[in-house]
C-alpha cells in the first residue's frame, strides 16, 4: 500500500515537471495552430457550391489520399535518415500552396492540383512529429508516460479545432465569399512553421548525413521486413488504421446531410440568417463543441487507461462506431436533426479518445529506429482504405442515399471489428 502510494506521488510529480516543460509546450502549440483549419466545417459545401458532386468530391479525397499513399513510407525513411525537422518544415509549404490552389479554385482541375499538395503535406507530416515527441520523451526519460504527453498534445490539436471552428464563424459571415476562408488559413500554418524552426536540432535526429538512391531502397526494404514480421504489432496497426479510414472518409457528411435536414427547420436566435448562412453558423458551432469535448476526452482517456487496458478498449471502439453508423442510417432518413448531431459528437469524441491508446500499444511493439517508419505505415494503411472507399461511398450516396450508404458503412464495421478483436488466449 505505501509502495503504490509512492508510486502515485511520484507520478503525479513527474506529470507537473512535463506539464511545466518548454518543449511539450511547443509540441502542444504545434497541434493547436495545426488544427485551424477554418475551412473545415465547409469543405464539402465550398465543393458543392462549385458543381462538385459528392462521387467526384470522393474522387478528390481518394486523389489526395493516393498522393499520401505513394510518399508515406518514403517520407517516414527519410525523417528518420535524415531530419524529421527537416521534413515538418517542406510539409508545411506544400500545405500551403494547396490552400492558395483551393483559394483560386473554380472548376474541378484546380482543386484537384490542390487536393495533390495537400496530400503531399500530409505524406511529410504522418508518423514525424509523433517520433518526435517519442524522441524527446526518451531524451528526458519520460517514455513511459507516452500515453499522457500524447494525450495532452492531442487536446491542444483539438482545442485548435474547436478554436478553428467557431473562429470560422465570424469569418463566414463577414467575408464576400467562401473561398476566402482558404486564405486566412494560410496565416496559422506559416506561424506553425517558425514554431518548428525553433525546436532543438537535436530532435532532427538525421541517422545518415548523404543521401543514396540504393541505401534508400534497401533500408526500405528492410524496414518493412523487420516490421511484418512483428505479429504483435500488425493487429494493432490494421486496427488503427482502417477505424481511422472509414471515419475520415464519412466524419465530414454531416454537413450534406444537415444542410438536406435542415430544410424547413426554423431556429430562433438564427432567425435573421438566410438557410445558407443558418446552417453554416450550426457548422461552425457543431465543429466546435465536438472538438471541445474531443480534446477533454484525449486528456483524460490516460485515467481510462489504468482500468482497462488500451487494445481492449480500442476493440470496444470499433464496435461501436459500427453500431452507430448504422443507427444513422435510420435517423438520417428521418431527418432527426439533434439525434444525427448526437451521434455525430459521440463518434468524433470516441476517434480523439482513441488515438492515445493506439499510440501506447503501437509504442510498447515497435522499436525506436522504425517509429516514423511505423507510424508512416499506419497512415499509409489508412490512406489505401480512403483511396477505395471515398468514391464508392460518394457514388452510393449520389445513388442510393446517404442513409442507405450509413446503413452498409454501420455493417462493413461491424464486420471489420469482429474480424480484428484481439482473440482470448486458452
């Protein structure tokens, strides 16, 4: 008893000393201006507004996750050969010229090239600043509170979402026209990128210092190997990566699907709006009480953590996002506005509550020269899912309903879950 008592009193005192350290700040503040994003809460009705449909804007989506499939591994082996600091800094540019593509964008061509940089954006940026907390965890001799700093840095990316959405707001209301929105998302990322220029050197961890065409191809090459081989870990890592996939492929219908619920529907204190910019301003305050919550969650699933343990809840998770899915597909065919909303918050808190507990399994398998690697892989996975399914469930909505597509996405689950439980052993 005094010994675990102990225990506490010293974890609770290491957990002060992280929270008052100057680089968790950094990682911390890396993730908030990331995540403001003002267009987010709009981008299926800015591609909509343009003549878009929804199987072409699942064209768009499976383009640029192509774009991030083709260089993921390759990024992840150069972060670690040679600077991950390196690596943040040009993923930083490419996402920025694809915000001046979307800018720019009218047709269909245009922001296609946009779609492509940002992929490329987010093929640098996967798996590289999570080994970079890892490192430095290490570096302190802090890695076992792995979940904990992850958890924390996650919610100031969330609270940068929230922040992101109900700022996107005011500017929808005051800007002459939607497009500008992608412009003013330009500012946060170029402060991003002198954040990332302030982080030690010793972070860039670069392993080799000349860059060789046949080193790279080898290295990947064993990389992988080492890395299938590892049957502990590819459980987890298919788990991860194909939960995250199919809510990234439909976390942004609900913002169709509100703007076709939202007919006819009369809200008081948005009395004075046109139905355009009523259902814009629920968006926004929608996107931003999900983030909200979802960034209390990722804080404090660590605490969930210490009762059950983290693959165990991370097959309770996919269980029940295919369950919601599927409950969707009814409510969304009744047009039930705050039950869809509901649903909706539940299924954005569970995705941010999720990805510490990945993170601490994923960490407690791979070793410490595949991390970018591994997390680069991960993304790669989940890329190959958004690649095939964003056009098939944007086909399937176009033709068949999006309630009917709910309806088949909530079974698909269902069965992915089963299929990945983690198995009792005898």
């Amino acid at each position: 008893m005094e010994e675990n008592r102990k225990l506490l009193v010293n974890e609770s005192a290491v957990h002060r000393e992280i929270v008052r350290d100057i680089q968790i700040w950094k990682f911390s503040f890396y993730g908030l201006l990331k995540n403001l994003k003002f267009f987010e809460p709009y981008l299926y009705l800015y591609l909509l507004s343009i003549g878009i449909n929804l199987f072409l804007i699942g064209i768009l989506f499976s383009v640029r996750e192509l774009i991030t499939y083709i260089f993921e591994i390759p990024s992840g082996i150069l972060a670690d050969q040679y600077g991950k600091k390196t690596e943040l800094l040009i993923c930083f540019i490419f996402y920025i010229i694809s915000f001046i593509f979307f800018f720019i964008g009218r047709n269909f061509t245009i922001v296609l090239i946009g779609m492509i940089f940002f992929g490329l954006g987010e093929a640098f940026r996967s798996g590289t600043h999570k080994a970079m907390i890892y490192s430095y965890l290490e570096q302190k001799g802090w890695f076992e509170y792995k979940t904990f700093v992850y958890g924390r840095t996650r919610s100031f990316s969330l609270m940068g979402s929230s922040i992101s959405a109900f700022l996107s707001i005011i500017f929808i209301l005051n800007l002459p026209a939607l497009k500008w929105i992608f412009l003013l998302s330009v500012l946060p990322y170029i402060l991003d990128f002198l954040l990332i220029l302030s982080y030690p050197n010793s972070l860039n961890e670069r392993i080799e210092t000349d860059l060789s065409l046949k080193k790279f191809f080898k290295n990947s090459i064993s990389h992988l190997k080492d890395i299938m081989k590892n049957k502990l870990l590819i459980r987890p890592l298919l788990s991860s990566s194909l939960y995250d996939g199919i809510f990234k492929v439909l976390k942004d219908y609900i913002q169709p699907i509100l703007k076709v619920s939202m007919i006819g529907i009369s809200i008081s204190f948005l009395a004075g709006f046109s139905p355009d910019k009523r259902v814009k301003v629920v968006l926004g305050i929608v996107y931003g009480v999900f983030y909200i919550v979802s960034s209390w969650a990722s804080r404090n699933v660590y605490k969930l953590n210490k009762r059950y343990p983290s693959s165990l809840l991370m097959d309770i998770y996919f269980f029940v996002m295919g369950l919601i899915l599927f409950s969707l597909g009814f409510f969304i065919q009744m047009k039930l506005v705050l039950v869809i909303i509901l649903l909706y918050f539940i299924l954005y808190v569970m995705k941010d509550s999720r990805r510490p507990l990945v993170v601490d399994v994923l960490g407690d398998y791979m070793k410490k020269t595949q991390r970018a690697t591994v997390l680069s892989i991960e993304s790669q996975l989940r890329s190959i899912l958004v690649i095939v399914l964003a056009p098939i469930v944007g086909y399937l909505a176009d033709r068949f309903t999006i309630s009917r597509t709910f309806l088949l996405m909530g079974i698909f689950t269902l069965i992915i879950a089963w299929t990945l439980r983690e198995k009792k052993k005898n």
